[in-house]
C-alpha cells in the first residue's frame, strides 16, 4: 500500500476537508464563460440543414440561391469535407455533413455561415436537396434480420454480410451451461431498457476561427493557415486530432480551447457536425463562425443510452451463491458507430463485480437502425444490463427465501481479486456500502413489512476508474499536469482536463494546495487549451479525478523537494524535516520555526533557477484478460456502490412515488466531500429520472413521420424537475485504493447504476408486481398491475425466513430438498 | 429555382429592428434590436451580460430566468418591448458593492453549482423566493425552483444553499436592524 493510502485524515490539511470549487463563484455570479457566451469581431452566424428522411439517397444539392442571399458569406456540403471520422479509430463511419447519404431524420447535409442567425436560416430554406427515399430500419430485431432487400443502413464490409450489423461479442468463462443445468434454483426473464438521452442544459455549441497564411504551412508544403476552435466539448484532445484529420491541417496547427462547459454526462464525448462546420465555414469565409445547437438538435445529436433487448438466464445454490450467469443483449445503435465497440464490450463486460460469478457468458449485438446514433451516457453500456441482472438477484434472493441485502453479501468477490472475466479488483467497499444503505434506510423494520403498496428494494453495483487502454492505441501518459511556482508565493497549474461541471479544476488545486502547502486562493489553474496544456484525454470513464489526480501529485511533489531542499539548506537541517503547510515552511520538530512559502519559493528559485515541472500518470498495461476483448473493461481501480429506494405504488392509476432513495458509494477516499456528494446526488436523481420518466423515442407511421423524435423539447422528454425528485442521502464509504490519488477513485457515474434496479425491487416489495420494462411511468406500471391483479398475484411478497449468513442458525445453509 | 435575392428584397424581407429602453441591474441601456428579440437575445446579444443563459429557447428549462419587477420570468419568453419601464435583474445584479449575495455565496459552500449553466436562473427564481419567505421551508423551495431544471446537481445541495442563505439572509436584517437601533440610540 502507498503512502498516501495509508494516511489517515489527520495528516492532511486541506485533502477530505470540504472545500469551495476555484470557479463557484464565477458560476454563481454570472461571471463564468460558456462557449455561446464568446462574440469574437466579425463573427458569423452558421446553422445546418437536416435531413427530413430517415434514409435516402442524396441526388442532388443546389446551394445557389443560398450562396446568393445577401448576408450569406459560405455555404458547405458533405463534399466539402469527404473524410470520414469516428471516435474510435477503427470504426470511422461518419461525415461532418452526409455525402451519398442521410440516415436518420436530422442528419446534417449542408451548413451556412450568414451575418445573423436570421439570415442563416432563411438560407436554409433557399438550399434545394433532392432526395430519393429509401426503406428504412428503426426497430433492432429487423435490421438484425435484414437480407439485404433494401440498403443496409451501412454498406457491408463484405459481401453477404449484413451491413446493419456494427459489433458482435461473445465471451464465455467458465461451465456456463453445466453449472446452469447444476444449479437449484435458475430464473430466466427478458428485459427492455428504454433508450434515453443526456440533455445537458447547455446546448452544445462550437465556434471556430482562421488566420490565414502567416509563414504557416500545410503538411503539403503549401502555405495553409491556423484555426482555432472553442467548443463545449469533453474530449478536446480527439477533437483535435479529428479537426485535423477531416479538415487536413496539420495537428500543430490546430487550438482547441475548451471554455466552461454546462454539463456533458457523455453527451459531448465525441466530434460533432457543427465543430466540424465552423471550423470549414471559418476557413471558407475567413470569418470567426458560431453554431449553436438549437435544444431539438441536441436530441438529434444524441449518442445517450443504447435500447437494450436483454434475456437473462441466472443460476444459485440452496447456499446462497451464485453458479451460473448467461446474458444475450441486442443493443439499438442508430445510425452510426460513435463508441458502439465499447459498448457492446460493457454491455457483458463490467457485470462480473461486486459478486463472484462461477461462470458467466454474453452475447452481445449491436445493430444500426435509422435512427440518432446512440452512445455513451453516464454508466456507459453498464446501466442496463445492471437493471436485468439486479433484478434476477432480487428474484433469486426470493426463490432461495433470502433476505436480497443478505443474498449480495454471501456472493461478495472481495477485494484483491480477480473477476472471472478477469478484471484486477484492487479496494472494494462494497460490503461497507450494503451495511450503509442497510443501516440508513431502516432496512430490517421495512423490508417485506411496510404497508401493500409501499415498498423498498436494494440494488448493487461496479465501475470503472477510467480504462487501463486509450482509444487510440499509444504508450503516452493518459494525463498529464504542468506547475510552477513563482516569486510572489503562487502556483500556476496547467491541466488538460475537462471541467464540465465534475470540479477536475478543482482536484488539481486542491493537490497543489495540499502538497505545496499554499494556501487554495495561491492556486492559478490554466485550463481548457490545447496550445499550452499537456494531453488529457477527457471527461470520460470516470478517469479524470483518478489519472490527473495522480499526475498532479507527480508534478507537485517534483517541486516540493525543491523548495524542502532549499529550506533544509537555509537551516541547515535535513530535507525531510521541512514542512510546507498553511501558507508556510515550518520545522516539523518545531514548527514555531517557519518562513512564508513565498520566502521558501524564492530560496528554491534562487537554488535552481525558475521552477517549473511536470507529472505525469499512465494506466498499469499488465492487468487485463488474456482474450480478445480482455483489455476493454480493465480499469485501475473500481468503484462500488449500493442503493435503498422507497416507494409508494398507486395501483390504482400505476403512479410511482420515489419517496426517498440512500446511496451509498465506495469512491476510495472523498478529495472533497461536498463534491463527492454531489456526483452521488446528482447520480442517483439522473438514474431515478431514467426510472421513471425519460424515454428517447421515435415516431412509427401510424402516428407521424416515421423515425421522427418523438419528443425533441424539455417539456416533452421529461426530466425530473425539483418536484419530481426523491430524497436522495449519498452516504461515502471510503475504501482507500492503493494506487488512486490519496487513495480515491471514480465517483462521477458509479452511483448511478443502481437507481433502477433497486426501484424496481420496490415496487416489486410494495405491490407483488415485477417491472422489466423501462421506465416505470405509470401506464406500464398500471398495464403490470392489471395483469398481476387478473392472475392474483397483486400483494405483499412473503418475508424471508432464512436466517442471515454468519448468524447463530444461519450458517452453514441447509439445501432444502427441492 | 428562386432568384438571387438584391439588396432591396433583401432589407424589404429581413426583419426591422427597433430601439428600446431597458432598465437592468440599475442602469439604463438603449439599445437597437430586432422586433422579435426576447430579453434574453437583448440581454446576452445586445447589452452583453451573458450571465443568463439558454438551455431550450421556449420557455422549458428556466435557465434564462431574471427577476422582472421583483417576478421570476423567463427571458426567452418575453418579448423585448414588454421589458420596457420594468426593472429587471439578471444574476449579474444580484451582487453588491459589499460582496456577493448570501445566494451566491452558499451556493458557492454547498457545491450547488455543478456545471453551472442552470445556476443564474435558480439564483434569480431563489432571490425572488427569499424575498417574499424568509422562512422557507423545503417544500415551499421545492415549489419556487419547479420551473428551473437542472441535470447534475438532483437539486439536493441546491435546497441545502438556499437554506443556508435563507439563515444568513435573516441574520443579516437582524444585524442591520441591530445597527440601526444602535444608531438611535
């Protein structure tokens, strides 16, 4: 174990105390800037034309009476830009605006750059595109199906294969079908996740700038120019490398700055058309350009929440344990690939913590449909096979008349272990964040005893800290932080990572802080520009407070032996004895001997010269599965969490009411509590909201255009708003992992998983009744309730009977003689 | 196919502007505008307090809520001309020259701005609420904050600050009372 994890609270001045973030006040003063915020001089208007169809053929674009409107200074089309981008290397099958093709209504095909936002859209209108339609595909099971009667929604690779299809996994560890077959009890069941979106309330918005010439010049040799784009994005460093692919600059001559961003959740994890377009109409007109999303393209941009399909087969033992797991996924991709190899992986992938699995098998598939292309939200890929597979434990802690809090804890993996798909589990507080929830909640007197029609329910789960392998394969740092210290007593940060809200600006000054001992209000953090901050690789996988943690550890304490050293030599003492704390250098044996930290700055300058460093932190390579697949997955360190939600099932009209929900998370140790918390809250409320109200659905033809969103407003996609949210209590179980900055790890998406499964279980303990359809709005509630009532089984389940494992009488377990 | 537009058709088709009066923050601004601007365009376009953002356009998320004679409003909503001779303050008036209001301050403590963007608009419906309820208790936060969404935060550290600020807020006219007794006597 590290130093650092060994360290208890006492031996931090600032780490684990809750603190102010360096931008709160910004935020709450209006201060803050947002990309949409900018206004640079002469900066044009652009907006982009989308596709009413949802699959056609592209047969001709007329962009003259466009080009011709007064105002107008650049219209672009697909041809403008043919190279194809993705977000992951190998599955590029994207343009910035369609070439042949549109495949989804909404995909963009041609975009304008005009004096005003009035302008542009009237150019819009003046845009001729003739289309011949095509069929198109928008349920899963029938592009799965295809023959290839009518185009695929991508040419296949190869002939006779079928061009729908983006990712098959299978994987199997283990006598999956002989421990199924062995097992005393199995329960099998389909589930459907509902597809669902991020909606940060910014929407997003990009502006991008030319400067032309200058010396600059291309990797052709010809003199090219610089451009520069501001964009609301969480992975400005494969935005970078993808402006400069498809436009065909040279990476060096491409800046990306990263103002505030107003919340991403995933939804602003990959390029996106409009970056693209300003960045082209701004080489084009020579002018700065804007776009910003209007809220009903953020909908069409999407990339949240695949639909998953899922059948679940699940095996245990009169004892209480696991034997077998077995899960077949079919997951709706839309129209394009965006992270979909990812998620196909952690759709089987991350399921084999917190319990120890025997044997597990997934056969996962991901499918284009016409559709906006999904993607990764918060939980990627994990959320809902965590939904089915909690549910089955809850069905499996009934059949084996267990109490589900005691059935997770008899099936505990433990920590320092392996999975059997064989991810390294380092820390695991899992167990800490059952007895929390257990505890908090009031579980004993509740559960199985409340009321009919008033419930509660338990659910576990893992998650990653950031993935061991980048998207693009290279051996380089995942994170990377500059400091230095000057003469008046500051240190000035350099981070690469993005700020969308998670407090990542703030970790970084709070490290320095704590390591070099200045006060909070010392700390500069420089941030958000790829012209002078080291790679970060983004807002992503929960990595960021886990990998820039530790390289900003790195970097801080290169410096802090340089300012002990110059201390030690000034008092002629050793090194080790210096302290720098609270805005001083003291004497650890006497601490009334101290200097202001300023004054041990300036000693150090004067020792070595301007004092600058750099930290690094890079992923362990060595710990991942030796099977294809085997690296997607492994992570640093894992998150655990548990969750109790309370409520009240009106059978009557099928109105759920989350009366509150405990989360409890194991984040490794808490850098700033309030933070911590609020990643939890916010979690928990985003989970609960997927439960109960938010559906990404689309139009058939009986009821509008089909493939059509259904809803593209915040009025229509429901959120839940301050009346709709539960009582959330996030209760932080700190396990201390050993190789997470001071011991922390993930706390951002973690918390999340639960949400669902464990309403679900609620309402299954209020009123007898199952839910394996999301979300739990009240007609499907009312539909099951119904059903339920017709076979008499709308009631209070029976209490468990079996004593706990590890009391007096409950054991060993006797195998009953079924 | 349509004619290239002149100039004529041009400025005959676009929209015409025109100069209002508003008063924000305390200070009056005249500024030119199209007809159809809201007051939040004006706000953010014209005057340049950015501070009041837009997360729908249509009145849905609250983002872009101010305080329009001493009411919360949906600056998305209201149409310039309707601002007119009405006071209106946006989260960059909330401040005094003695430091931030005791809002922004414990929601700046409480971590009740994650990303931020819905801040300035719960900010403006939260001053209104603790302008006309002292003592506000949960729910009654609950009821003032319904139009405001926001995503990151499930609202939980936002009733926290606004608690908080209710508490400093009161202790704050009970200490300028205190002076003021003092002073008379």
């Amino acid at each position: 174990m590290s130093d650092d994890a060994r360290k208890s609270q006492s031996d931090f001045t600032l780490i684990g105390s809750s603190m102010r973030k360096i931008e709160g006040l910004d935020k709450s003063t209006g201060r803050a800037v947002y990309t949409d915020d900018i206004t640079l001089p002469g900066m044009l208007h652009g907006k982009i034309l989308r596709s009413p169809h949802a699959h056609a053929r592209i047969v001709s674009i007329d962009t003259a009476a466009a080009q011709a409107l007064l105002g107008v200074h650049g219209v672009i089309t697909g041809q403008d830009m043919p190279t194809t981008y993705g977000i992951i290397p190998w599955t590029p099958d994207e343009h910035p605006l369609c070439v042949d093709r549109v495949r989804y209504i909404g995909d963009g095909v041609a975009a304008v750059a005009a004096v005003d936002e009035d302008t542009a859209l009237r150019a819009l209108d003046l845009i001729q595109v003739v289309y011949e339609v095509l069929p198109a595909f928008f349920d899963p099971h029938d592009a799965l199906a295809a023959d290839g009667a009518s185009p695929y929604v991508h040419d296949a690779k190869k002939e006779g294969w079928n061009g729908n299809i983006t990712k098959k996994v299978h994987l199997e560890f283990g006598e999956v079908d002989e421990l199924m077959v062995a097992s005393d009890v199995v329960v099998e069941d389909d589930y459907f996740f509902e597809g669902t979106t991020h909606t940060p309330i910014e929407p997003h918005c990009a502006i991008g700038s030319w400067q032309r010439g200058g010396g600059v010049r291309g990797s052709d040799g010809e003199e090219s120019g610089k451009l520069t784009v501001w964009s609301s994005t969480q992975v400005p460093h494969y935005l970078h490398r993808e402006l400069a692919r498809v436009l065909e600059l040279d990476q060096a001559h491409v800046r990306v700055l990263q103002p505030l961003v107003g919340g991403a959740f995933g939804g602003k994890s990959e390029p996106f058309d409009l970056e693209f377009c300003v960045g082209k109409l701004a080489m084009v007109t020579g002018r700065p350009v804007k776009i910003l999303y209007t809220r009903e393209e953020v909908f069409y941009a999407h990339r949240g929440r695949h639909p998953f399909h899922m059948h679940y087969r699940t095996g245990a033992n009169q004892d209480g344990k696991l034997t077998s797991v077995d899960g077949k996924i079919l997951l709706d991709g839309g129209a394009y690939a965006s992270f979909g190899l990812v998620t196909t992986y952690y759709s089987g992938q991350l399921l084999c913590a917190p319990y120890a699995m025997p044997a597990y098998r997934f056969d996962s598939t991901r499918v284009y449909t016409n559709k906006p292309a999904c993607g990764p939200k918060r939980g990627h890929g994990s959320v809902q096979p965590r939904f089915a597979f909690e549910v089955q434990m809850d069905r499996l802690a009934e059949k084996l008349d267990l109490d589900p809090i005691d059935f997770r804890r008899r099936n505990f993996i433990g920590s320092d272990t392996r999975t059997i798909n064989e991810l390294r589990i380092t820390s695991n507080g899992f167990l800490e964040c059952l007895e929390a929830v257990e505890s908090a909640s009031g579980w004993s007197e509740k559960f199985r005893k409340l009321s009919f029609g008033r419930g509660l329910g338990v659910a576990g789960s893992t998650y990653i800290s950031g993935t061991n392998y980048p998207i693009y394969p290279n051996d380089m740092p995942q994170s990377a932080v500059q400091m230095q210290i000057d003469r008046s007593g500051r240190v000035a940060v350099f981070s690469g990572a993005s700020e969308i809200g998670q407090g990542c600006d703030s970790v970084v000054a709070y490290i320095a802080a704590e390591e070099l001992g200045v006060p909070l209000d010392y700390i500069r953090v420089m941030r958000g520009d790829t012209d002078f901050t080291p790679v970060d690789l983004g807002a992503y996988s929960s990595r960021v407070t886990f990998m820039l943690g530790n390289a900003a550890i790195d970097a801080a304490r290169k410096l802090r032996i340089l300012v002990q050293g110059a201390v030690a030599a000034e008092w002629n003492v050793k090194p080790g004895q210096v302290l720098l704390a609270g805005g001083y250098a003291m004497f650890a044996p006497d601490t009334a001997r101290r200097m202001p930290i300023k004054e041990a700055f300036n000693l150090a300058e004067a020792m070595h010269g301007a004092l600058g460093s750099t930290g690094s932190y890079n992923t362990p390579k060595d710990v991942h599965g030796e099977y294809r697949g085997g690296t997607i997955g492994a992570s640093p360190a894992y998150s655990f969490t548990a969750h109790v939600a309370e409520v009240d099932v009106d059978t009557d009209t099928g109105i759920v009411e989350v009366k509150k929900i405990w989360v409890a998370h194991d984040c490794g140790r808490a850098l700033n509590p309030v933070l911590v918390e609020g990643q939890m809250e916010g979690s928990a409320y985003m989970g609960f909201g997927e439960a109960l109200m938010e559906e990404q659905i689309y139009k058939d033809a009986d009821h509008g255009r089909a493939g059509l969103h259904n809803a593209p407003s915040l009025l229509d996609y429901r959120i839940p708003t301050s009346l709709d949210t539960p009582e959330l209590e996030a209760l932080i179980v700190e396990s201390i992992d050993p190789e997470g900055p001071y011991g922390a790890k993930e706390a951002g998406e973690g918390p999340l998983h639960p949400s669902i499964p464990a309403i679900a279980n609620a309402i299954y303990d209020a009123v007898g009744v199952r839910m394996t359809r999301l979300p739990f709005s009240a007609p499907n509630v009312w539909r099951n309730v119904e059903a339920a009532r017709a076979e008499g089984t709308l009631k209070k389940p029976a209490v468990p009977t079996r004593a706990p494992a590890g009391a007096p009488d409950g054991s060993p377990v006797q195998r009953s003689a079924d | 196919m349509q004619q290239p537009e002149t100039a004529a058709t041009f400025f005959a088709m676009s929209s015409t502007s025109q100069i209002v009066r508003l008063t924000v923050n305390g200070d009056v601004h005249e500024v030119g505008v199209p007809t159809h601007f809201t007051l939040l365009e004006a706000l953010r376009y014209a005057i340049g307090l950015t501070g009041s953002k837009q997360g729908c356009d249509k009145g849905d998320c609250g983002a872009c809520t101010v305080v329009v004679d001493g009411q919360p409003t949906l600056a998305c909503l209201t149409p310039v001309w309707e601002a007119e001779g009405k006071a209106v303050t946006t989260v960059e008036g909330l401040a005094g020259p003695e430091g931030p209001h005791p809002l922004q301050d414990a929601f700046d403590v409480n971590g009740a701005a994650q990303c931020g963007f819905c801040t300035p608009g719960i900010l403006c419906s939260a001053v209104v609420l603790l302008e006309q309820n002292a003592t506000p208790t949960r729910a009654e936060i609950q009821d003032a904050l319904a139009g405001n969404l926001c995503r990151c935060t499930g609202y939980a550290k936002i009733y926290d600050a606004i608690e908080a600020a209710a508490v400093q807020c009161r202790a704050d006219v009970a200490n300028r009372e205190g002076l003021s007794e003092r002073r008379r006597t």
